[in-house]
C-alpha cells in the first residue's frame, strides 16, 4: 500500500512517525515543494495511493474522485472543511482526526495574539529596530472581559489562560458544556452579547456553511470601538474585507488573525495597518504539538488501513 504525507511540518521534529509507517508495510509519498498542494498536484500524487495524511490542502469531491484506491483520510489537525465528508462516506473512505493534539498550543498562541495586539508589542519593536524609543501608550488585558466563540477543547484552554489574566469568560457553543462552564465560571452568552460586551472576542469555532462570514460588518459594528479581535481558527469565519475596513477606520482597537481564507492574504492593507498582528496559520507549529499531531494521525490511517 502506499500513503501520501502533505503537511509541511509532518515528522519534521520527529521523524519517528515514517518507520511508524514504513514498519506497518506501507509507500511513503511525501510532499516536498514547501507548500500547499494545489488541486491538481495533490491528484497527481494521489493516484495510486491508499492512503492520506492531510493538512489544509485541498480534499474535495474532485480530488476524491482522482483516487480510486484512497481507503482513509487521516486528518493533520482538527478542522474538516477542506475534506468533502459526503464524497468520503459515499465511497467509504474513513476519515480521521486528530483531537486535542493541538489544544494547548493554539491556545497559548491565541492568548499571544491577544496580548501582542493589546499592548502593540510587533509595532514597539519594529519601531525601537528604527532607533524610535517614544514611548507607546497602550491598553490592558487585566481585568477585561473575553468572549470566546466555540467553547471545545482549544477554546476551554484559552479560557483558562485569560482567567490567569484575572478576566472574565464569556461564551458560545452550540453544544454548551454545562457542567464545565459552570464549574469554571465561564458565562453562557449568544454571539450578540459577546460582541456588545467583550473586550476581547476569540474564534474557535470550525469552518461550516452556519459559520462561514460568522464575523461581517454588521457584527464588528457591534463591538467596542477598543475590542480586540483574534483568529487562530479557520479564515472563512471572518468577513475580511470587513474587517479591514473596521481596522483601517479605527472602528476596533486591533486584530490577531492565524487564518484566512487565502494563504497568504491577497489584499495589501494587511501588510500596512499597525493594529493588526499577521500568522501564517501557525498556531499548531509547535514541536510537541506537531509530534502529538504526527503521531496520532500516523496511528489513526494505520488503523483505518486496517494494519
């Protein structure tokens, strides 16, 4: 059997996972063009295998359709919405992911963002770079309130963190943990009180048709004009055009953004505004959570082979 490895960070810091497939009797295909795979390069590649460990590159009907052989499809993460599920299960094809590997780190680089954000530390330091040592007034995270918007396994751990900061949690989730919110002071709250109300707002929800442009201009207007908006999520949650609208007009006092929904970003204002801190989708890209990652998507396709 052969299997198809497309993430970039994939057994990077830990190589362990290639004898892990190599040892259950399977091809190694690796991607090694240092980015993401394109439509038609990922159906190439794709051809004869069995199998997939897949990042954020494309997984549609059209490149399921460019696998007869494909049996699994190990997700490299948590987020399903570059994978056609319906196009999945009808051919059978078992698709995996890998819960909880990333939580931590992505929470810690939410609450980066965040603090980046509130107290301008990339601006103070390009500017000090400069030789301009003007002081730069900011505002506090203490004390505020946050809201968080998908209260899972990444959202719960940003809660966490930003009550160390002595803040208040506010949130939303579909699927409202009652008892864990109640035994951590996290405060049930619709999407529209989270906007009117938080400092901070913090999307963790995953990518679907309900939650695609969650974030648009009517719900930015709705914030404080002082507000914090981060994203470590997945881009089509935010109306970005909107968005930077609202960063350039100085409608919000700044944005962290992980995701977008062209990577990198076309639009140039990203690169010129000063109120906004830019991740190229790094979130997870840490060594013990790419091996955690690695590792459990490994042992998932191996299982979904049936070996």
């Amino acid at each position: 059997m052969k299997v198809l490895t497309t993430p970039r960070s994939y057994g990077k810091t830990d190589p362990q996972v290639f004898d892990m497939l190599r040892e259950a009797g399977l091809e190694v295909v690796r991607n090694d063009t240092g980015g993401i795979l394109d439509k038609e390069t990922i159906k190439a590649m794709l051809a004869d295998c069995d199998g997939v460990i897949v990042g954020v590159d494309p997984m549609d009907a059209e490149v399921i359709a460019a696998a007869p052989k494909l049996k699994a499809i190990a997700k490299y993460g948590v987020g399903v919405d570059n994978i056609d599920l319906d196009a999945a299960k009808a051919r059978g094809i078992k698709v995996s992911r890998t819960v909880g590997a990333n939580s931590e780190a992505v929470a810690d680089y939410a609450m980066a963002l965040i603090l980046a954000v509130a107290r301008k530390t990339v601006l103070i330091d390009r500017q000090c770079r400069k030789g301009d040592w003007k002081k730069i007034t900011t505002r506090d995270v203490t004390g505020g309130t946050i809201g968080i918007l998908g209260l899972g396994a990444i959202g719960k751990n940003v809660a966490q963190r930003a009550q160390g900061f002595g803040m208040k949690v506010m949130a939303y989730d579909p699927f409202w943990p009652e008892e864990y919110a109640k035994e951590h002071d996290i405060v049930k709250a619709t999407p529209d009180e989270i906007y009117a109300r938080c400092d901070v707002i913090s999307l963790h929800l995953p990518l679907t048709p309900e939650t695609e442009n969650i974030i648009g201009a009517a719900e930015l207007a709705k914030m404080k004009p002082d507000a914090i908006l981060v994203n470590t999520a997945r881009g089509g949650l935010i109306d970005e055009n909107a968005l930077l609208d609202a960063l350039e007009a100085g409608k919000l006092y700044g944005a962290g953004i992980d995701a977008f929904s062209s990577e990198p970003p076309k639009d140039p204002r990203w690169f010129s505004l000063d109120n906004v801190v830019l991740g190229s989708h790094c979130a997870a890209s840490t060594s013990g959570a790419s091996r955690n990652m690695g590792r459990m998507a490994t042992a998932n396709l191996i299982r979904d082979l049936g070996l």
